[in-house]
C-alpha cells in the first residue's frame, strides 16, 4: 500500500480548504473543557452563527505535541464555518492548555 507524502496531504486539503471557502458566514468560538478522568483536555468550538442543529467534524491530531494552536486546524474550522458546519479543535493530552502526557496516552 502507498503511503501519500506530507506534501501530496497538504495539497489535498488545500484544495478541500479552497472548495470549503465559498461561502461566508462569521464564526462563533466557545471553549470547551472536557472531562476525561484523571486528565482534561481544553478544547475550542467554532460554530456559524445559526438557530438549527448544525453539522460538525472533529479535528485530530497526529503524533507530536500540536494543540489547537495550530494555524492549520484554524484554517480548516473557517473553511468548514464557511459551509456551516461546525468544528471542534482540542489540545490533547499534555499539549496547549490540556492535562497529562501525550507521550504515554
């Protein structure tokens, strides 16, 4: 099975991002901590404005110790914003504002 290169994802979802990116709508960010006995993990929900249930995806990280912080999930939430559908970004273990230890999760 092959495996596709850092550099072919990228393209990928830039090109996802692009698609993603035809539609206006502000976003909504609500912080989030979640629970998960003995660690908690912080977590940011950017949501379009809206009366209705809407969709959503949650972002998850690869190895490493990224976190929310990342500029690349905050281009991802507005693109899938932009669509209306809502995104849930979160620090895991150990990273960002969140407790424990990625390294042993």
């Amino acid at each position: 099975m092959r495996v596709p290169s850092t550099a072919g994802i990228r393209r990928v979802v830039g090109v996802a991002v692009a698609a993603l990116t035809a539609c206006g709508s502000p976003l909504r960010q609500t912080e989030l901590s979640i629970e998960s006995p003995p660690d908690r993990l912080s977590a940011t929900l950017y949501a379009p404005t809206s009366s209705t249930p809407l969709p959503a995806v949650l972002l998850l990280h690869g190895s490493g110790p990224d976190g929310r912080d990342n500029a690349y999930y905050r281009e991802l939430a507005d693109a899938f914003g932009r669509r209306g559908i809502a995104t849930l970004v979160y620090d895991k273990r150990g990273s960002g504002a969140s407790t424990g230890d990625w390294r042993e999760a």
